[in-house]
C-alpha cells in the first residue's frame, strides 16, 4: 500500500510595520534657505521617531497564528539611527516575512531611505530596489492594494471604521505629537504598537474580501487581538480591545446560530 500523501499547507507570513516621523528644525530652515515654499511635512524634513513591527501569518486553512509586538523609539535607544537600525536588523533576521505598510511606498519607505543615506545603513532585502526582482513580493503596500488601478485613496482610519473597528480605537490615529516627558514617549509606543495591530485586521479583512479559503473575519480578528494582548496585557488601549473582541465573539456566535 502507498502512503497517504501529507497535505501540505501554505502560509502567507507578514510583519506589519508603522513609523511615526517628527520634522526637523535645522533641516527645514536650511531649506527655507533657498526655497520659501518648503513645507514642514516635506518627505525630506521628516526624521523616524518611533518604530514598530507585528508579525503574523494566515495559512490556506483559514488559520491566523501572531508572533512578537516589538517597538522602538528615541527615548529608549537614543536617536533616530538607532531606531531605524534595530527595525532594518528585525526585518533582516526574517527574510521571509513579506513587509506589510499601508501607504508605505509613498511615505514611510522614502523617510526610512533617506535615513539610512544619512548613515550609511544598508536597507534590509525586503525595503532594497531590485528592478525586475521574480518571487514573492518583499513590501505589500495595503494602501495601494485597497486603491488598485482607480484614483480614489482611503485613510487608513477610514478603512478600519468601515470595517467596523471601533471609533474610540482609530480617534487618535491620524495625529501624533513628538513627545515630551517620559510618559509621553509611553504613550507614543503604545500608538506605533496598536497602529500595526490595526493594519494587521485591515489586511485580514482585505484578504477575506478576496476569497481566501476559509477564512473568516471575526475569528481572524479575535486571533490578532489575542495575539496581541499577550504580550501587552497593560496596553492604554487594552481594555478597548478586549470589548472589541468580546463583540466579534457575539457577533460570529449568532451567526453560526442562525447557519445552524
């Protein structure tokens, strides 16, 4: 008798990123030197405060596994290079962890790039250019996959609400203040955390919405917060959370109820 063949299952692995970006006095004065019209949130003014990355992956069964919620920023490492070398070496020790933005390409990715010009840091393989590079895609952008050949661009707030996630989970979102005192910089490393856990849930939504097998929404979504809390038992934002995904629970139960 033959062996049963084993099936196998694929698995799709990202490591959700975020940056938050403060501007840069000295360099927008020095630029105002020769251009009047330069503008305090120009790509090139724009130094990488705080760091965070979240990894999680979705197999062809509709399971949703996480691994580590890491952040890093000026208060805790000392400067602007230090973050960005120690996102470049995480990134690095997982080469097969497709790096997952949301509007990335436009912002996130230029900063970082010209951060690592300043100091001569080599970019990891998943952020360098390679033209013409075959095999999986090494940065997925969610902002211009929601965005596809069409012109109109959504916030990624905007997609989460639409989604459903709660409002008082994306209020803060869209601005954030370099900070002060040492809470503050607390504070700011629970945002860039809860910013990439957020992605993570808008790209499982985004995959659902494709016709991936099997998976499902709330399940998916109720992983990724369990995942999360883990490791951030005392998150600001942990509370929130676990309503949000106490929600989803009554929401899928009922109906599987009624499927039933």
């Amino acid at each position: 008798m033959t062996a049963e063949r084993k099936k196998v299952v694929m698995t799709n692995s990202y490591i959700a990123i975020d940056c938050e970006f403060s501007w840069d006095e000295a360099l927008h004065q020095a630029h105002l030197s020769f251009d009047p019209t330069s503008k305090k949130h120009a790509t090139a003014v724009k130094r990488v405060m705080a760091a965070s990355a979240f990894e999680f992956s979705i197999d062809d069964e509709g399971r949703v596994s996480t691994g580590p919620v890491v952040s890093w920023n000026e208060f805790d490492w000392g400067g602007e290079k230090a973050v960005i070398e120690q996102l470049f070496d995480y990134l690095r020790a997982r080469p097969s962890g497709a790096v997952l933005s949301y509007g990335g390409l436009a912002v996130d990715i230029p900063v970082l790039l010209l951060a690592a010009m300043e100091y001569g840091i080599r970019l990891p393989d998943q952020l360098l250019d390679q033209p013409g590079r075959r095999g999986p895609r090494p940065h997925v952008d969610l902002g211009l996959q929601l965005k596809g050949g069409g012109r109109t661009w959504s916030h990624l707030s905007q997609v989460l609400l639409r989604i459903g996630v709660p409002v008082e989970l994306v209020r803060d979102k869209p601005s954030v203040l370099r900070p002060c005192q040492p809470k503050a910089w607390q504070n700011l490393a629970d945002h860039v955390e809860l910013d990439v856990l957020l992605l993570a849930i808008a790209k499982v939504a985004w995959r659902v919405s494709q016709g991936a097998p099997v998976l499902r929404l709330e399940p998916a979504i109720i992983a990724l917060i369990g995942g999360f809390l883990r490791q951030r038992r005392d998150h600001r934002a942990a509370s929130l959370l676990r309503k949000y995904a106490a929600d989803l629970e009554n929401r899928y139960g009922a109906q599987l109820a009624i499927a039933a």
